[in-house]
C-alpha cells in the first residue's frame, strides 16, 4: 500500500477518535453538572430544618433540635438569666374554685374529743373545715317512648293519627345527644371509628355498630348543606382572607383539603385538585375583591380581582435558606430583619388602636427594603446565564421581593392584613392530624364529610360554642348559623 495511503488513513483514524473523544468529554461534563446540582439539592435538602423551611418541627432531626435549644437557651441568658421551669416568682397563680351551691353536702362529725377523750355526739357545733370533690357520675341512657295517639272524630267517625317528632324515625333510634356525642369523638378528637363505637359503650352504656357510627357521621355531613353556603356567602364579603391548602390521601391517591379563614370562621373544602378547580367549587374566592393572604403559590396569582398579601413567616424562613450562602447573607439577612422590624412597628400600632402605620414609619421602612432589593438584585446578575441550585433559589427570591413589594409589603399599609398566614396553617391542622390517625379517607364522600363537620367545629369554637351543644343543635335541625355571629 503506498505511504500516502497509509497516512490518509491513519488520519482518517485520528480524527474519528478525536470526535469521539469530544463526545465523550461531552457526556462526561454534562453528567458533572447533573451530579452536581443533584448534589447541591440534596446538601440543601440535608440542611433545611423548621427554620428556615416549610418542614415541621417533628422532621427535625436530633441534632438540629439540640441546636435550636442550646439557641434557646442562650437567648433567655441574655435576656437576663435562666428561666427556672414551672410557675414564676409574682405571677398569679390558679386553682380549683370551689362552688357555694354544692350538688351534695356530707357531714364528718368527730367521735371523740381529741384531749380528754369524752363523745362528742351531742357536742355544739364551732366551725367547718370546707372540701370539694368534683365528679361525674355514671351516665346511663334515658329512654324516651313517643307514642302517636290514633283519634276517632266524633263527627265523621274517622280516625287521625298523630304525627312524630322530627328525628322519631324508626321504633327505635338514638337521639341527638347520642349523635352529636359520635360526631364529636370522630371529627373533634379523631377516633377512629371501631374505637368510637367502644367508647361510647364504655363510657355510656350505647352500643352501636360501626356501620352506624358511619351512618351518623355522614347524616352530620349532609345536614350542614345550609351552613356551608351561608358561611361562603359571608366570606365573601370580609375584607381580608387566609387562604392555604394541604395534602391528604383518597386510597392510595392524594387529595387536597383548601382552607379560606379568619380568626372568627373556617371553610375547608376538600378536592381530588390542587388547581383553580378547587378554588371554583369552593366558591369564595372566585371574583373575590379583598386581601388574600397566602404563601406565594402559583393557584392564587390567577385571582386578579382579588387583592394579595404574603405571608411573612415563609419568607423569612425562605431568607434564611438563601442566607447560608456567603454571598447572599447580607441582603437576605437584612430583609427578614426589616420584615419582623415592621412587624412589630404594626403591633405596636394596633394596640394603640392607631388605623394606621404612622407615614414617616411608612416611608422609612419602604426606603429600606427597596435599598436592600436593589442589593439582592446586584447580588444575582446575569438572569441569561446558567445557574446552580443555590444560585436559582437566591435569584428567584430577589425576584420575587423586587416583584411582589406590594403584597409583600401589605400588612405594613393596611393593619387589617396579619403579618403570616398562621391563621389557615393552623386551621389546617386538623387535617394533618387525620393524616397520622387514620392514613387516608376511603371515599370523596368521605373527604367531603369530614371537610364540612371540621369547618362547623372551627367556626362555632371560634365563636365560643360548645361542641357538642353545636352538634347537638344540628341534629335538632337548628344547627348554628354565621348569622348568629353578631
């Protein structure tokens, strides 16, 4: 073969092996930088804890709860020594309060007297020592027989028969008390079901199969109908909302509990969505025009008659994520420090009954976290160019205070709107206790049921009802109203 030939072909040769060497190296860099943002999200994963997360306290592990006690503790040393445990010196203290009108009164009469021995049985009467016992004593269940009389007219001859009460259905049922007693036991305290008939035959002397228990809970569920839209209609017409929503599971799927609230009312409304679908069947939101206060989800951007708060709690904690970062740390640090800083200005102001935050607070304030956005903004430049997973998260909040500094900003301007969204987060929790307790609903229906029943529960304790008077009522037929709220 002549020598052209064979140095043609040997650099044929080398440059295939060149191209697939730059295919290679290729690869190898784009596996670099996937194992490298995987790694940086699992170290950010790793690092995030209830303080500076979404991630509930109980997630916590050992050590970061060692830590945040040890900061604890030293935040009370410097707030001026160790605080001892239990009752402090010069606080008022509290006990049992005995009655005047007791429901039994049992006399003790010494036998003897205590130095000379002589009886004592005709002895005058000096003074009383006072001691109470509280007690219940063992229920047992009343039984109360209706009897519809049959009447024969005396004119025509014919006969009438008398009509029953409403909830006198069957020759024999169980009264309102007894089911508003059921509902309690598993909608406000969670039993489960097996465990709620067994209560109630231990504590009452009823027993009642499981399939009934289930029975009076979804009777509840269908008799708050009415309760439901007139609470609907009411939300709709305060000034300032609390909305957020949760994760439960349907089978072995997930459904989503919403929660629309205030400090005087709750609405949770259960969804196979988490999307605007939900939000429409609920009904409250949709052509909404006050305040909603949430966390920043994409959901609630889409209500654009509505107008938005942010809640201040989520981004702090989001702050003090980004804040781990060197470069980041003084701009994220210095913006949570302003948002509780405003806070407390705001706290300030409504105990003394002011409408308002005073205008040069006002001024100062918005100086200061438009100084410190432009320096979250100088911090991440470049928006073209590729991003780690730390440097998207601190861009992406720069982002957002530059972009949302209204509703973030919300509380300082109007006093009405809370500086966090605690109130639905707290109005929520009973859905995540539900979770723990009983793994999952079996049904929508379910779901739905149990939605109903807690938003009864949280609006009528939020107004001082007793429970069980609450869910006593609704099985009467005259369940509480927000009407009545006035």
């Amino acid at each position: 073969m002549p020598a052209d030939e064979v140095s043609g072909l040997e650099h044929a040769q080398l440059v295939a092996l060149v191209v697939e060497l730059f295919a290679r190296v290729e690869a190898l860099a784009a596996d670099n930088e996937r194992l490298a943002a995987e790694n940086a999200r699992l170290r950010s994963d790793a690092a995030k804890n209830s303080g500076n997360s979404s991630t509930p306290p109980s997630r916590d592990p050992v050590a970061e709860r060692a830590r945040q006690a040890k900061e604890r503790q030293e935040k009370k040393a410097r707030a001026g020594g160790k605080r001892r445990p239990g009752k402090q010196p010069g606080t008022k203290g509290s006990s049992l309060e005995m009655t005047d009108a007791p429901d039994e009164v049992i006399e003790h009469a010494p036998g003897a007297c205590g130095d000379c021995g002589a009886s004592l049985a005709d002895a005058e009467i000096v003074a009383h020592q006072r001691r109470q016992v509280i007690d219940i004593p063992v229920p047992t269940p009343v039984v109360s027989e209706h009897r519809a009389q049959t009447r024969r007219c005396g004119c025509c001859g014919k006969t009438t028969t008398a009509s029953f009460p409403e909830g006198v259905r069957a020759p024999v049922s169980y009264g309102p008390r007894v089911r508003a007693i059921v509902v309690y036991l598993l909608a406000r305290q969670h039993v489960p079901v097996q465990r709620t008939a067994e209560a109630m035959a231990d504590l009452f002397g009823v027993k009642l199969s499981t399939g009934t228990v289930d029975a009076v809970y979804s009777e509840a569920g269908r008799r708050l109908g009415g309760f439901i839209v007139a609470l609907v209609a009411l939300l709709r017409s305060l000034p300032v909302l609390h909305a957020d929503e949760t994760t439960d599971r349907l089978g072995t799927a997930t459904c989503w509990m919403h929660v629309v609230s205030t400090s005087m009312f709750t609405l949770i409304h259960a969804s196979v969505t988490r999307g605007t679908d939900a939000i429409v069947s609920a009904g409250v939101l949709i052509g909404y025009r006050g305040v909603i206060v949430h966390d920043r989800l994409a959901l609630y951007w889409k209500l654009k008659s509505a107008k938005h708060g942010l809640c201040g709690a989520h981004l702090v904690r989001d702050l003090a994520d980004v804040a781990l970062v060197a470069t980041q740390t003084a701009w994220a640090a210095g913006l949570a420090a302003l948002l509780v800083e405003v806070n407390a200005a705001c706290d300030d102001a409504r105990r003394r009954d002011l409408k308002q935050l005073g205008p040069a607070h006002q001024r100062a304030f918005a100086a200061r976290y438009d100084r410190l956005v432009a320096e979250a903004l100088a911090a991440n430049p470049d928006p073209g160019r590729k991003r780690d997973y730390y440097q998207r998260r601190s861009f992406n909040l720069a982002t957002a205070f530059a972009t949302h500094r209204q509703p973030i900003l919300r509380y300082m301007y109007d006093l009405e709107v809370g500086f966090s969204n605690n109130q639905a987060e707290r109005d929520l929790r009973p859905v995540k206790i539900h979770r723990k307790v009983s793994s999952c609903f079996r049904s929508t229906a379910g779901a739905e049921r149990f939605a109903h029943v807690r938003s009864y529960l949280s609006t009528t304790r939020k107004h001082e009802v007793n429970a069980l008077d609450a869910l006593t009522r609704l099985f009467r037929g005259d369940p509480w109203m927000p009407s009545q709220a006035a």
